[in-house]
C-alpha cells in the first residue's frame, strides 16, 4: 500500500521519517506512554530507529497504517490503525501523544481524520475499527467515547505492556454504519 499523508485544520498526519527519530525517542521516555502502551521499556534510540523501518515495512505490506502527528513541524504524537489482514476489513487504533501535546484537542482532531480514511472507500475501506486500553486509562478511553466508540466490556489480564506488565483490557469498537455521537460508557462517569 502507498503511504497516504493527511490533513485537519491544525495538524498533518504523515509516515514516520528518519527526521522524526529524536522526537520519538524522547517522548518515548514519558512514563506514561511506557505504562500504557506496547513501546519498548526501557526505550533506546535504536528502538525508535527501528520503529521507522518497521512502519515503513509494514505500510508496505498493508498490515498497519502508522501516521507521525505533525503540529507546525513538530511531533505531536503518534496514530495507528494496526492488525489489518487482506480482506478482514477490521483494525485496532492506537496512539500515544508527547506530553506537551496532551489535553489541547489535537488526538480528538487526529483521529477523526484516520477514522473517517479507515472507514472510506477510497481509504481503507474498513468494517469495524477496535479499540483496547489498560482498564483505568481513562484519557485514551475519554478520547475513544468522544469519536464515537462504544464500550464493548473488559477482558482480565489480557494485555501486556512493553516492560511486561500484565493488565486487565477495556474494550471498545466503532462501525462504518454508526453515527459518531459519544455514547454512555458504563467505566466512565459522567456523560
Ligand atoms: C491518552 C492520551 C492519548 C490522550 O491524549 P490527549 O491529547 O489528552 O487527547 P485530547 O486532548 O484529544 O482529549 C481527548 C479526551 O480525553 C480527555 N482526557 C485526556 N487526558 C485525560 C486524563 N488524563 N484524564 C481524564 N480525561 C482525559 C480529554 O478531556 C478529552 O475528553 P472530552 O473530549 O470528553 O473532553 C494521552 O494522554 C497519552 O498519550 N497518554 C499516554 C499514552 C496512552 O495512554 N495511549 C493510549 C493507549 S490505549
């Protein structure tokens, strides 16, 4: 598959590049992104050098879609649609962003951008996009509620992270066929 750049308001989703190198392999180191995402714990340069082989590889292959967070040519963060198969017509997002970049509205923007390209024709073409978190992650699972996921309950001990932590997983899914307005999600308060 070709890799496909993208573009909101603020912001441009590109495929990762060497120059972005430094960016990631400092925001790697945030504690956060660590406990609550699948990167390499402790994380080295060579971690983030790889993963820009790796994303190109795998946009070769069509397996996953992996789009660097531009802002003004600074890294803001990091979205994927992972786990396509040819034909399966479903995939998993996952995002990380730096701490500077957090809480301002930017991954709201971003992902609704790789959704509405994931769920295109002229995209992706998907069915059915997943979503997991680390059941507690309650900004990832704020953001999925915003762009439409629905809750689809929690799986014990089903996910580990990069250091090896095993945790129990919150589940959520979106369809092409559903509207986007956030619904109730029972693991979530208000709303
Ligand atoms: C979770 C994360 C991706 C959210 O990114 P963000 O830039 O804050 O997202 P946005 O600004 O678009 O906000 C999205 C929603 O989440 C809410 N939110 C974000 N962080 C939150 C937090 N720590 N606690 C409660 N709500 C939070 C926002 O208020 C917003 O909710 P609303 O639309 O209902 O008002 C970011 O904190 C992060 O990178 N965390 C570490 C890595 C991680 O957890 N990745 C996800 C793995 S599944």
């Amino acid at each position: 598959m070709e890799p496909v750049t993208l573009h909101t308001a603020r912001l441009e989703l590109s495929p990762p590049a060497e120059a972005d190198i430094d960016a990631i392999y400092d925001a790697c180191q945030d504690p956060l992104i660590q406990r609550y995402t699948t990167v390499p714990s402790p994380y080295a340069r060579e971690h983030a050098e790889g993963f820009i082989a790796k994303t190109r590889d795998w946009w070769e292959s069509g397996s996953e879609a992996t789009w660097a967070i531009q802002h003004e040519g600074e890294l803001a963060g990091m979205v994927g649609l992972h786990r396509m198969s040819a034909g399966a017509g479903s995939a998993e997002i996952g995002y990380w962003m730096t701490p500077a970049f957090r809480r301002g509205g930017y991954l709201t923007e971003a992902c609704r951008a790789v959704v509405d390209f994931g769920f295109s024709p002229d995209g992706l073409d998907l069915v059915r996009i997943s979503w997991r978190a680390v059941a507690g992650n309650e900004g990832s699972a704020r953001l999925a509620r915003r762009i439409g996921f629905r809750f689809e309950g929690a799986q014990r001990q089903a996910l580990v992270n990069g250091a090896g932590v095993r945790d129990d997983g919150w589940m959520a899914g979106l369809l092409r066929t559903d509207d986007r307005e956030p619904q109730p999600w029972p693991v979530l308060a208000d709303l």
